[in-house]
C-alpha cells in the first residue's frame, strides 16, 4: 500500500507525504494485534518491529528468537552453557546437517504458528516475512545453498488446507532479498524439486518411532538431476522431532544432493 510513494526504482518519492497518507490510512484502517485482534496504536509510519503486528500485552508475552545456546546440530535449545552437540544428535545423529530457526516455541510463538497454520491467519506472514530473511541471512549466510525448498503437502491435504504454510514463509525471500542487498541471490526457491507422494496422517500424538514409520516413502524427487551435487536448504513451520524433514532429506539426499540444511519458523 506504500508503492505508491516510491518511484518505478523503489525510492520514496516524499517520505513527508508517505507519513501523513500512512498516518490518515492507519486511522481509516487501524492495524490490529495478529494475535488477540485488539486495536493498534497510530504508528508514525511502517516498521518491521513486534510493536507494527502485536498489541502490549501480547508482547509480554514473549516473542523469543533462536538464539544460542542450542545444539550445533539438531538445533536443540540448551537453557545454558555453550552451543555444542546434544546428546540424541551424539547417539542418533540427523539425517539433516543443521537446523536453525527464526524463532523460539515459546511465550506467544505456541499460540500464533496454529492461528496461522490451522485456522488461516495469513495476515501473520507480515511478521514472518521479515524473521525468516532474518534468519536465513544470519545463519546460512555462508552456506552454498541453491535450493530453497518447502516442505511440500500431499496435494489431498493441499485442497483441504487451502494453502502450504511452509511456502507462505518462502514466498517472499528472493524479493526481500533484492530489496535488501540490491541484486539476486545465488539460491532460488523452487518448491517443485520435492513432492508428497504419500498421504500421512497428522504427526501429533506419535512417538518418535512412530512418526518415522508414518512418514516412510512419503517424499519424491520428481528430477533428481535438478538436485545433484546441490545445497538444498528445506523449509518448514515447526521442527519438533524433525521427523518430517528428516524423511524429506532423505528423498533429497538419495537423490544425489549435497547437502540439506533446515530453517524453521519455530524450534520447538
Ligand atoms: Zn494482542
Ligand atoms: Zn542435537
């Protein structure tokens, strides 16, 4: 709603004018917490910080992003010491080769990721869009990555859902990238390079073995020669157990890829 103010480059035309129209259109159309839907205070003008998508007390609540200390592996969060390797990665280590997230499963991030996942609140990938750049940029940064990969859906719980959440956090990366650094970036998301070729019950409720078992021979590389040799970087929601994306990797990686990383929305 602000492209009016930039130029065909992208440079805002009059960042007064911008204000006041942001200002007038925010009382027209007052912004509302993502969360609890109560009504945001006017803000002086666009921002990218908790305060533009969630009211006071949802705040409070915590919006904790992944930061260390976790496991140099699996992304396990530790409460202290240093990043090192969790003792399940020591045992049974992923087939992942690391997992990193943009935020922590607590304070307010168990409530919002269902709201968004299972009962359509889209508006909320304002405040992904930003945090998944964040993360990817912060923590792959170095890593030669040339896939950008959603966790797919089986088309059958595609049609129920109405939309994939993991591709709705990777939706926007490559713009935000150019908006950022100005050029394009050497990966490209491409959710084709995986499909779900079997239907799996939902996870939830399942131990660990459990949820392997569901998932076996649930994932697809339709052109394998699109992966081979590749850095994949694979993109869901949540990572619990990592099940899910484990089981994609592997399809990835019997494939011929590289390498698969994880980002996340949320470690839980
Ligand atoms: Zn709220
Ligand atoms: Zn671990």
């Amino acid at each position: 709603m602000f492209r009016i103010f930039t130029d065909r480059h992208g440079k805002p035309v009059c960042d007064g004018l911008k204000k006041t129209v942001h200002i007038v259109e925010a009382l027209v159309f007052p912004d509302m917490c993502l969360n609890c839907r109560a009504l945001l205070p006017v803000s002086l003008g666009p921002g990218f910080s908790d305060q533009t998508f969630f009211c006071g007390a949802c705040r409070a609540r915590g919006l904790p992003t992944f930061d260390p200390p976790y496991c140099r592996m699996c992304g396990h969060l530790f409460d202290t010491g240093d990043t090192h390797v969790c003792e399940t990665c020591l045992t049974d280590p992923p087939v992942v080769h690391r997992v990193r997230a943009a935020l922590a499963y607590q304070g307010l991030v168990p409530e919002i990721v269902p709201l968004f996942k299972y009962h359509a609140r889209l508006s909320l990938t304002r405040f992904f869009d930003s945090l998944m750049f964040n993360a990817l940029d912060r923590h792959f940064r170095d890593t030669e990555i040339h896939w950008i990969v959603p966790v797919p859906l089986h088309p059958k719980k595609l049609r129920q859902r109405g939309f994939n959440q993991s591709f709705l956090l990777v939706r926007r990366l490559c713009d935000t990238y150019e908006r950022h650094f100005g050029g394009r970036p050497g990966w490209q998301v491409d959710a084709s390079v995986l499909k779900r070729v079997r239907y799996t019950h939902s996870q939830t409720g399942l131990d660990i073995a459990s949820r392997k078992n569901n998932l076996k021979n649930a994932f697809q590389v339709p052109d394998p020669a699109r992966v081979k040799d590749a850095g994949i970087l694979l993109v869901d929601d949540v990572y619990t157990t990592g099940a899910t994306c484990n089981e994609a990797a592997r399809a990835l990686l019997d494939a011929g890829a590289a390498r698969v990383d994880v980002l996340v929305l949320a470690r839980a």
